[in-house]
C-alpha cells in the first residue's frame, strides 16, 4: 500500500470529531497495511494531525487502544442502539 497520505474532505474529518465528542461508537471498514478490507466497531477518542497525516486514536471493545490513518478509513456508520444520539452520519471514502 502506498504511503503517501491522502487527506479526507473536511466534512469526514468534522463528523470524526464529531463522533469522538459525544463518544460515539463507530463501525469502520478499513483498509490494512496489506490492503485487505477489514471491518472494526471502535470508540474513536481522537482525531489528530502528525506526521504529515491525519490520525484516528480509538478503543475497541476489550478496551485496547489502537491508531489508524484516516485516510485507510472506506467507511464509517454509527452503531446502532446507542440511546440518545444520533449523527445521521454515513461517509463513504473513495
């Protein structure tokens, strides 16, 4: 896979920071370092900028942290039956 970094609109990037103020639990589609597509359900608990690239920090469900590019990110939904928010939030990444 490539390495050069390709920024996501700032819409995407918005609605990820979105997500990880009001701890939004996302289903992300994401493609690996080997360009495999992998599905993840993940409580993003920040998006920064480093290293020439935009970054994703995130829990999984038994609680380890992780860190992804956003722009390896195809797509992310909202988990559903989550009370009391909804983002109305459906990206798709090219």
């Amino acid at each position: 896979m490539n390495d050069d970094y390709v920024p996501i609109s700032c819409i995407e990037h918005e609605r990820l920071e979105f997500a990880v103020l009001r701890r939004q639990k996302l289903a992300l589609k994401v493609r690996d370092e080997n360009g495999d597509l992998r599905a993840m359900a993940v409580l993003p608990t920040d998006v920064a900028t480093r290293d020439q690239a935009e970054w994703l920090t995130y829990r999984d469900a038994a609680g380890a942290v992780g860190v992804l590019r956003l722009d390896r990110i195809q797509s992310v939904e909202p988990v559903s039956g989550q009370a009391g928010f909804n983002t109305g939030m459906s990206l798709r990444f090219p």
